[in-house]
C-alpha cells in the first residue's frame, strides 16, 4: 500500500520563483499545484494555449491501474491507484468543472478471441495477488453484463468488470488547469520554446528552480527518448449509452470505448512504434470503428468528430523517471501510455522532492530518481 502524500501546500518550503518548462498535462498540473502553495510561477510551452501539440490531448483519460497491469509493472499500477484518489481532490481544487466518473471498467471479448481473454485475465490475476488492496476482476455472465450495461448483454456471453477503476474528460481538465493558471496570476508564454540549458536556477535575476515537463521536447536532453504513436478517434453517438469505459479485447488490437459527456465516445487502441504525427491512415480508421461497432451497433449512426495522431513520450524501459539535471532543476517523463493515470503520482513525488531532497513515495512506486553528475547538492531545499 502506498504511503499518503503530507500537505506539502502547508510545508516549510519557502516561497520562491518556480519555471516550468511545457504546459501540457504534466506542466500544468504542476505550475497550478506550486501556484496553489504561494510560489511565483513562469511557464513557457513551445505550442499554443489549446494544447494541441500536446499528448494529453489525444487520450480516454482512462484511469485504470488493474486493466493496464497487463501491458506495465506494478509500480505504475500503484501510482494509477494512488491518482485515483487523488484525481477528485486535485479536480475539487480547480474553479471549472471537469466530467470525472469512477464507476469500473467492463472488459469484453468475442467467442473466437476467448482464448485471449483468458490470457488476459490470468495476467489480472496475477497482479490481484500481488497487490491485495485493488479490488479484484469479478467474472459476468451475459445476464451480468446487461445488468451493468443494458446494451452490451445481448452481444457478449462473458465479460470481466473492474469495480475499482475511473476516467475523467482530458479536454475539459486541460482547460480548467488553463483557467486555474490564469485565476492564479502565473506567467504564461505560449510558443516559446526554451530549454533548461538557458536558465542557471539559484543564481541573481534566475528563477529559484527549473522544472522540464516537455515530454518529447526533452529529447535532445534525455538519451533513449522516444515517440509512440498513437490514434484516437472521437464520435458523436446519441443511439449509444454506456456508463463506464468498454475494453474489448482482441489479438492485434485490444479496443477502447470512453464515454464522455453528451453521447461523446473516445475510441483508440492503436499503439505504434514510430515518431510519424502525420494523419492516420485508412486502414487504421477502419479498424478502430469497425471493432466499436461489433461492440455497439449504434455506432453505425455516429458522427466523426475528430481523428487525432499523437506520440507519447517514452522512455527505454516504458517507465516513467524523475532526474535532476542540477541542484535546482528537475526532468519530469517517460509518462507513456499511462500520463493520466499516474500523472497526480508523479506530481506528488516531484513536491516531496522540492520539500526535502527525498521521496518516500518515489520508493513506494518503485520509480526512478535518478541524479545526474551535475546534479550536485540535491538536498538543498529552497532558499
């Protein structure tokens, strides 16, 4: 179990001149919580305001640490847990609303891919075992599914439901942490490009620390980062009605469904090992609707929102990091797949190591603090 962050917004760090570098999920979910405990905060952010050059953009939100213990360590299932939490105290925080549901995920499959289902589901199994506090998969019938989503037990005779699991709207939240950093007076500088190289923090007329939230803006910095791409698409769906994220599972590509607010769905699944931002292809597109629809006819009528490309930051291992670069500056990555996930984990890590130089919870997550050779007297705490 993992170790309850203190109130690191009431702790003895002196107030002091906070930059951020990238405002996308990371970035401004940062800036907001060092605002929040009385820091001066810059932010500089390479694209616009709307954050469409970032990765939180084109994502489900999905908070699901038991469904992605098949693709990652337990370590990152503990930080998905630890955010579920945290997510509604971060959320109450914000002055704009932000559509957040923590009502399970349901786990499908057809008759032919039952073999890969129970692969899958040894593999929940597992981590059950491993880590007794997640609430178990609870095994459905097809009378089972209708009663969770009267829509679906028609069409699947088993099914698995993961009563502990939640998502949230990305879009509505990346626009209530913008409104949250204009309400708290932080300096915003949109397309501005900067690098931590340009800033010696601690020093006279230089900001008192550095944090890089960049994600593949790091890249020339942090050896081994790498893109992962990925597609999602987003429809308009008023015959549909789901009330808790579908997963279907499938040999080549394991379907997602996010419901939102309003009959919008968030489809995806694509997972690509290539830095190509250009759009999806054909093929692609087919896929990701034609597997939506073998789990919902309804979707047949959808209107096409939008179908967006992005690439995940990831490093060698698929596991998140933290490093100090210097005494006073910090890299943030390596977030993935899972950004929303274990982006409230990150987070408070990153305040127990401004606090005191050392994070307990970081060792609970099994997550990498790394220093790097110049990263010279990283217990100072703020002057």
């Amino acid at each position: 179990m993992t170790t309850a962050p203190r109130d690191l917004r009431a702790s003895s760090v002196p107030s002091a001149h906070m930059l951020v570098l990238g405002a996308g999920l990371m970035g401004r979910l940062l800036a907001v919580t060092l605002a929040q405990a009385g820091h001066r905060v810059t932010v500089h952010e390479a694209g616009a305001a709307d954050a469409t050059t970032s990765a939180a953009r084109a994502a489900a939100a999905m908070l699901a640490p038991l469904a992605e213990s098949a693709v990652t360590e337990n370590g990152v299932v503990r930080m998905g847990s630890h955010g579920l939490k945290r997510w509604p105290e971060l959320i109450a925080q914000l002055t704009q609303p932000t559509f957040f549901q923590h009502n399970g995920t349901l786990i499908v499959w057809h008759r032919q891919d039952a073999a890969e289902a129970s692969r899958f589901q040894r593999q929940l199994d597992t981590t059950a075992r491993a880590m007794p506090e997640l609430q178990a998969a609870q095994t459905l019938d097809a009378a089972a599914i209708g009663a969770l989503e009267p829509a679906l037990g028609q069409r699947f005779a088993q099914g698995l439901y993961l009563p502990g699991e939640g998502q949230l709207d990305n879009r509505q939240l990346l626009a209530a942490l913008l409104h949250q950093l204009e309400q708290l007076k932080v300096e915003l500088h949109w397309n501005s490009p900067r690098s931590p190289e340009e800033f010696s923090p601690g020093t006279a007329d230089q900001p008192g620390w550095v944090f890089d939230c960049r994600g593949l803006g790091a890249k020339p910095e942090w050896q081994g980062l790498r893109g992962v791409r990925g597609e999602v698409v987003r429809v308009h769906a008023p015959e549909v009605t789901l009330l808790r994220p579908v997963r279907l599972v499938h040999p080549r590509y394991p379907l997602y469904i996010a419901p939102k607010e309003d009959h919008v769905f968030v489809i995806g699944a694509t997972e690509i090992e290539s830095e190509d931002m250009s759009p999806a292809s054909v093929r692609s597109a087919l896929e990701l609707l034609s597997a939506a629809y073998s789990v919902h006819s309804g979707f047949a009528e959808a209107r096409l929102l939008e179908i967006s490309t992005q690439c995940r930051p990831t490093l060698i291992d698929n596991l998140p990091a933290v490093r100090f670069t210097g005494a006073r500056s910090l890299q943030i990555n390596g977030l993935y797949r899972h950004g929303f996930l274990i982006a409230p984990a990150m987070l408070d890590v990153v305040m127990e190591l401004l606090a005191t130089g050392d994070s307990e919870l970081a060792r609970s997550f099994d997550l990498r603090v790394e220093h790097l050779p110049s990263a010279y007297a990283t217990q100072t705490q703020v002057a």
